[in-house]
C-alpha cells in the first residue's frame, strides 16, 4: 500500500490538472472572486455545462445567511436563473458572497459581490488658481553664508538639519510663515536657539547658533526655505450635498524634496487661462492664467493626498455642458474606447475635447489608473496634447463622469494618465469634517498681481503635472 500511493498521488493530480484544462471547467475556475456591482446594474454568468451537469449545480447567495426570519427584499443581490445563465442584479448597497454549489453543498466557486450605491456629483472643468500654505516651513536646500573674511558658513547643515525638515517652532515659538522665522532669527542674533522640527513624523529639539551674514548684513542659519505652493489647475467635480470639491487628482509635492505638503491652510480662486505654450516630445507645456477671487469658483483647501486636493466650496459653480447633477462610473464601469475631457484652454470657457481610454489599471491607486490619448484635432493644434494645468479636467463616458487626467507622458504629449473616480472619492471629505475658512486676503497680500504657470520637472518618461513653488526664501 506504501508503494501505491505516489502512484495515487500522481494519478490525482493529472486528473486535476486535465479537469482544470478543460474548457467547460475552466470557465468555472475563471470566475471572478470578488466583483462590483453598482444599485440597479446586472451581471450575467454564463456556465457552459453538459446539461446533466448543468441541472445539478446551483448559483446561490451563500452570505451573509438567509433564514426563516429575513425576507428575500433584505438581500443585496438577486438572482435568477435561464437556462445555463445566471442573472445577478444589485438590489441595495451592501456586501455579499454567492455560491456555485454542486448537488446543494459541495462548493464550487465563491464570488463575493460589493454592491455600490450610485453617486452623483456637479461635473468641473473650471480652471482655479491653487494657494496652499504649508504646516511648518520646509527645508530645501543648504544656502551658504559669507563671514566677513569671505568664509563660508553652514550653521544649519552643520547642527544636522535635513532636506524635507519642517521647522515647527523656534524656542517654542510657532513659525507660520517664512518671514516670520527670518525675523526671530536676525532677532536671536548671535544667541543659540532650539528649533523644533518634524522630520519624517517625528519631533526633534535641534540647537543653533546664528551667522551674520555680510552679504544681507543680518543673523541667518544658512537654509533655504519654503513655506507654500502656487498654481493653476483643474478642478474635478463638487457635491453640492456636502459641497465639498475635488480637484488636481494628484498630491502637491515639493520640486526639491519630492515630499507632499501638509496643509495648514488654502484656497482656490477662479483662473482665467491668457496664454498656451503648447507641449512637445521632451518638453511638457502649460498654460498661464491670471487670478480672480471675484469669480464663480472659491473654496478652501483642507486636505493635499495621493488622489488630489480637497476642501469646502464657497460658491456655486456650473458647468454649462452639463448643468445637471451627473452619475459617476466605478472603476469597474470603465471601458476602453472613446471618451471626453472637460478643460479650458482661453479665457474661463470649459470646452469638451474628444480623447481614447487605450488602457485601463483596475488595482493600481497611484494617480495612474488608465493610459488616456487625446484624438481631438483642435486640441492637439492649441496645446499638442496634455499640457501642465489640466491636472484634474475630468474625464465623462457615456455620460458619466469617468475620472481626471493626473499626468502627460514626456516623449507623448498626446498620451497621458487617468485616475478613476473611485480613488478621488474614497479620500473626499465626509459631510461633518472639520472645515477651516481662509480668508483670500492673506494670499492676495503676498502676491498682489499673479499670471501663475505650472511648472517643468521631467522624471524619467512621463510628467506629473504639479504646481509652481513659492520662491526660495535664504534664512
């Protein structure tokens, strides 16, 4: 009997192995493990089957558990059957698994099915002018300064800063803002001093002395600093029931250090697009535009992550090609093949321009969710494609509002990246969060006349369209 049984084992396994290849069966095991389904949609399964067999397997909502006690309307899906067919509908929002069980209980396949609530937003298309002020002051670089022998000095470096540090505080005192540090520390003079600094999440006490510089003929400590970004953008789509906006569709990273900024505090204003440098292979373009805090879009910003900014509308934007509230398509909903973009390339005036969805990334969550070309003659002719500013232009197929152009590939102006509306709505802001008004005055005082362009920062084949940084500032 010993011998026998790698001889069994071996036997079972080809068996297996020819059960699994063989078609009627795979089709079995090809079946999705999980799949999503939107209130209303309905998916067929279609199991081709010797009709002997077929009579004994069974489709069958397997959990959560039905009993005497809970009606048939409580379930998430339904199912019916035709023929060799299976017909699932999503009946409400909710979470369950269905069963394709032989002879009533030896299971075949699971698939867990998430039926998802259909959601309606406002469609954008409006270009905004971005102003996000950071939390802490960022560190970017090592500015060196000249002693009165011509010496150069690092006391920052030297004490052990790092690029990406954030300055929280000197001798206890909150900085807010990069003038504000510079001015405590010409201040401290000489005087060594504590800088609290988050670096990375963590909170470190850090001793410096001050130089005098004799170049500015003040007490610096030989950084470069930076405490904000600037720029035009796109935004994506607002609910008008919890009136929070979407917009970008990717995170605002600092140039220097390539981290995301944390924000403290920002706004949105309207942005009136003046001029177009068109992109081409190696070069990505842009558009320039010039802010308006009188015009039809204002908010604040209260959130910068991986799927773009976020805050609370202050006005009622429209856009005047869909007026209407439309639905959203789930990642799931998405095809390839033709679709919309929505942006503006003169004045304030959202046009729609024809693109291709060639690919689709239903797993990925980093901005790049599908490979997106513009076919539109005249858009091509303006911009050479996508152009820095249409981060966040939403994408609408079949009258859905499908996503929002996050990036251009560098050697292609033509083609670009996507992201799925999914990702954009699952970092949304829930109805109750906590808001912070900003007034748009802080902002305007700073930059009293502002034609802000995106910025160019090539990385390897492709563009991430991010915004323009405030200057450098030497401390």
């Amino acid at each position: 009997m010993p011998k026998m049984r790698p001889l069994i084992g071996i036997f079972l396994s080809l068996l297996f192995l020819t059960l699994c290849l063989h078609p009627q069966i795979r089709n079995i095991i090809v079946l999705p493990a999980t799949q999503r389904m939107v209130v209303g949609e309905t998916n067929l399964i279609n199991i081709d089957l010797p009709e002997r067999l077929q009579r004994s397997i069974e489709l069958t909502v397997s959990r959560p558990s039905r009993n005497v006690f809970a009606p048939r309307d409580d379930e998430a899906v339904s199912i019916s059957r035709n023929g060799s067919s299976y017909e699932i509908m999503a009946l409400k929002p909710g979470t369950t698994e269905v069963s394709l069980n032989l002879w009533g209980y030896i299971p075949l396949k699971s698939i867990q099915i998430q039926s998802l609530p259909p959601k309606r937003v406002v469609v954008g298309g409006h270009s905004i002018g971005v102003f996000l002020h950071s939390q802490g002051i960022m560190v970017v670089g090592f500015a060196p300064i000249l002693g009165d022998g011509e010496q150069k000095f690092y006391p920052g470096r030297d004490a052990g800063m790092e690029i990406g540090d954030l300055i929280m505080a000197v001798d206890g005192q909150a900085v807010t803002t990069e003038m504000d540090l510079a001015r405590l520390i010409d201040a401290k003079g000489p005087n060594t001093m504590q800088l609290t600094v988050n670096r990375r999440g963590k909170e470190l006490l850090i001793p410096m002395t001050p130089v005098h510089c004799a170049e500015t003929d003040r007490f610096r400590i030989g950084l470069f600093i930076r405490d904000g970004v600037v720029g035009v953008g796109t935004m994506t789509c607002w609910d008008p029931q919890t009136r929070y906006y979407s917009a970008l569709g990717h995170i605002i990273v600092d140039a220097d250090t390539k981290q995301g900024i944390n924000v403290m505090n920002g706004k949105i204003v309207s942005a009136s697009i003046q001029t177009i440098k068109p992109g081409r292979p190696g070069w990505p373009g842009e558009k320039i535009g010039v802010f308006n805090d009188k015009g039809t879009v204002a908010g604040n910003i209260i959130k910068n992550s991986s799927s773009g900014i976020y805050g609370e509308m202050e006005t009622d934007p429209v856009n005047p090609h869909y007026p209407y509230q439309m639905e959203i398509a789930y990642a799931h909903q998405v095809k390839e093949g033709p679709a919309q973009i929505m942006t503006v390339i003169n004045g304030e005036t959202i046009e729609k321009f024809d693109i291709v969805i060639e690919k689709k990334y239903s797993a990925r969550q980093n901005g790049k969710d599908m490979v997106i070309k513009v076919t539109d003659p005249r858009l091509i002719s303006i911009t050479g494609g996508i152009i820095q500013g249409m981060s966040g232009s939403p994408i609408i197929q079949d009258d859905h509002l499908a996503g929002a152009v996050t990036h251009v590939f560098l050697n292609d102006p033509q083609t670009g990246y996507g992201i799925f509306m999914d990702n954009i709505l699952s970092e949304m802001p829930t109805q109750g969060s906590q808001t912070q008004k900003v007034s748009t005055k802080f902002f305007f005082e700073k930059f009293e006349l502002i034609s802000a362009a995106l910025k160019s920062n090539a990385i390897g084949e492709e563009y991430s369209t991010s915004l323009d940084l405030y200057e450098r500032v030497r401390i």
